[in-house]
C-alpha cells in the first residue's frame, strides 16, 4: 500500500514568493575620501551592501549613507583596501542587525557587536541597531532612586531608576574614573558601556583599572576605537545602546554608560560632510542634532525594564555653551559638571555641585534629604561667594552669620564631596554622612 502525503501548496506559493531568484549587483565607479559611489543599484537608505575587492577572498560591509544622482553612496563598515573602480557590490536586503544574549555579560564587543574577547557567541538573538524609542505614553513614570555608590551624586544630585543625564567635561578631569566608580557601585543588575572613539590603550585601561574584575562580570563593554572607520564608532554607540534594550526587554535595571557622546557627534559630522550635507555650527551637520536625540530618547523606562543612562560629553576648550553640549543638556533629565579647578586642588571626583543639577531628585527622595541637601548647597555656595574675602583675612568674624556657619562647616563638606576610587558608600549611609557634616 502507498503512504498518500498531502502538498501544502500554500506553504510551498509562500516559500516561492518570498524567495529571490534574481541577483542584481552594482559596480564601484568612483571613491572619494571615504565615500564609494556606485551605479547599477536602488537599495534603500541604512541598507547594508557587500562590496568584493578585487583579489581579496572576503566582501567588505559598507552601508548607504546617500544618493548623488543616479548614483549610490555607500560608506565602509571596514578597511577600504583593495577596492577598485568596477569591484562588484550586492545589497542585503537588510540593515545593520547585532548578536545578543546573555552571553555577552563579562564581553569586549567591537562597534558593529562582534566578540573581540573570548569564544564566539552561540546562544544569540538578531536585533536591529537602530529602534525606535518607547512609547512616551506607556513610559511608566520615574519614582525610584537609583544608587550610584557615589556619595556626591547620591546626597546633591540624586538619579532615579531610568533617568538619562550628562557628565559634561574637558579632558583629563575623570570622567572615566567615575564612570568606573558607577559601574562598581550601581544598584544596577547590568551595566552596557559604550566607548565611542576611545584611545585604543586606553579600552585596556577602562576594563582593568577603572571597571575591575567586580565590574566587569556584570558588564558588556562595546568599544569603537579612534582608529575605526566614522560610521563604525557612529554605530558602536546604538550598538551599545541596542544591547541595553535587550537586556531592559527581560525586565533587567540596565545602567547604560557612553563616553562620549562628543566623539558620536564628531563622527556623524565626518559622514555628513563627506556625503555633501552642508555645515552649520562649528562645522557640526544639521544630522548631528537631529541623531542626538533619537539616540537618547533609546534609554529612559520601559514597560518592562529600564535603562538608566550616563552620557559623557568632552567639553571643547571646556566652554560648557559650546554647541553639543548645549543640545545635549537640553535632552537630558540633568547634568554633573566636572571642574578642572577642583581636580587641580585633588578634589575627587571633581563634581561642581553648584552647576550640577538632577532634574527629578525633588520628585523622588524623602523631604527631609531635599531639605538637609539643600542646606548643605547654601553652605558651598556661601562660602564660594565670600571665598576671596576670607582668603585675605578681610572678613571679620560675626559680621555675618551665613558666613560664619559656611567657614564651620566648609572642611567637613569637602571631605564628604571626595571619595577613593575603590571607596564605596552605601545609599542608605548617605544622610547619616551628610548630618554628620551639620554635627
């Protein structure tokens, strides 16, 4: 007796609709600093092409940024060399998509996502890079503390469970070293750290010196060196920020960190003016402001989970008003200032609390940590405005009670202010410290 299969000739017209029998492939006709033009295609804009070097085995991952014409502009997610006018060029079908899973804690990532440390990743999922942000309306409202471990931020500038802020400073005031601080001490279960156009010694550095082994088992770390092609350290920043979404998705509290979102600017700034997009302010593209905040509006509260996100930014010839970080205070929920002037006198970490703010520490701590904050900012700012008189001698004791009581208590707050590197503070210590300084 013959077995009577039934053909499910519907799944089989699915299979045969859906399959693309017709290759077409473009050709490279010209490149022009580090823009590929190529005839012969119509691919979508944030397509990923392969492009085949001629005498070169595997195919170099480009990305279109544009179109010129009838002409395609592709940029390269890789080395460019090797690759000649009528080198042959095969769109995907498809944008930029990057490997996650738990796999990744206690993993280097490159700025496209691929492992640079450890085995190949096995159990994974495929995401896009680029998402949209979170509904606004089903964002759950911002109403729980966030613990930094670090006493300066969590007495005056206290962070809530998915709040987004700025630490805006010039180079070499620490800004890794408190972003390592964090990452140790966080009341996070995940840290995602983005290293946008680092020095390349100094990743190695970051990992082993500021993030340490303790850091590091709950850390993904995505880094695109200074080396890296623009649009890959561009992309090393939603790589980081789609690896955050992940693990927010699973109900995690993520502590998304990025240094810098400068370097971001500077590299979208490279894609814009190569693909013929006219400067504006200081030379940045009118794209460069448009990217910011799409990128950021990434992290915040989700249904499930959330992204709590610190956002570096190098300060130009540190004039905090220059145009970056001009636009980037404005989309944050705050901002931290380091000073150069406190680093000078070995003030650590360097936080200027009376030009640093958190937009929502009012809404979530108990009145009477707003209050003895407060106060305590009173006593820095009175005495920051009498500073030169009482340097001199000038000032006569009792002349004024503000200033008497800001002279009293101005050493033990500084002391509070600094803190080790490898010192940790519990939350629930800080206003305990902070009515010890009143004491």
């Amino acid at each position: 007796m013959i077995d009577m299969y039934e053909i499910d000739f519907a799944h089989l017209k699915r299979i045969v609709n859906e399959t693309n029998v017709i290759s077409v492939e473009g050709r490279v006709s010209d490149l022009i600093g580090l823009t590929i033009e190529v005839d012969g295609l119509k691919p979508f804009y944030g397509e990923v092409c392969l492009i085949y070097p001629n005498g070169m085995d595997s195919p170099v991952l480009s990305e279109v940024v544009g179109f010129k014409d009838e002409k395609i502009l592709l940029m390269p997610l890789g080395q460019i060399k090797g690759i000649s006018p009528g080198c042959r060029v095969k769109p995907t079908g498809k944008t930029l998509r990057v490997r996650v899973g738990d796999e990744l804690l206690g993993r280097v990532l490159d700025g496209l996502g691929n492992p640079i440390s450890g085995d190949p990743i096995e159990d994974f999922i495929e995401v896009p890079v680029s998402n949209m942000p979170p509904n606004p309306l089903k964002r759950p409202r911002i109403n729980k503390i966030m613990p930094t471990g670090v006493k300066a931020i969590d007495g005056f500038l206290t962070c809530g469970e998915g709040q987004r802020v700025g630490i805006f400073a010039g180079s070499g005031v620490g800004k890794s070293t408190l972003l390592g601080m964090i990452a140790r001490h966080s009341g996070a279960d995940v840290n995602v750290i983005g290293l946008v156009g680092e020095r390349g010694r100094e990743v190695k550095d970051f990992i082993e010196k500021d993030l340490g082994e303790g850091g590091m088992k709950k850390s993904v770390v995505v880094c695109a060196t200074s080396d890296q092609p623009a649009l890959v350290r561009l992309k090393g920043a939603y790589t980081a920020t789609a690896v955050a979404e992940y693990f927010r998705d699973k109900g995690k509290k993520v502590m998304l960190m990025m240094d810098s979102v400068t370097r971001f600017a500077m590299a979208q700034r490279e894609v814009g003016l190569a693909t013929g997009e006219p400067p504006a302010t200081k030379g940045y593209t009118p794209s460069v402001f448009a990217l910011l905040p799409g990128l950021m509006e990434r992290s915040g509260m989700s249904e499930r989970g959330s992204i709590t996100a610190f956002y570096t930014v190098l300060v130009d010839g540190d004039d905090f008003n220059e145009p970056i970080s001009d636009a980037v205070r404005g989309i944050l929920d705050g901002h931290i200032i380091l000073s150069r002037d406190l680093a000078s006198q070995n003030h650590y970490p360097a936080i200027d609390i009376l030009n640093s703010i958190s937009r929502l520490m009012a809404e979530i701590v108990p009145e009477e940590h707003r209050d003895l904050a407060g106060e305590l900012r009173s006593v820095l700012s009175t005495y920051k405005n009498s500073e030169d008189l009482i340097s001199i001698g000038a000032y006569v004791k009792g002349s004024n009670s503000k200033i008497d009581k800001a002279i009293k208590y101005i050493d033990k707050l500084n002391a509070f202010l600094k803190q080790g590197r490898d010192e940790h503070i519990p939350y629930d210590n800080i206003m305990k410290e902070m009515k010890s300084v009143l004491s």
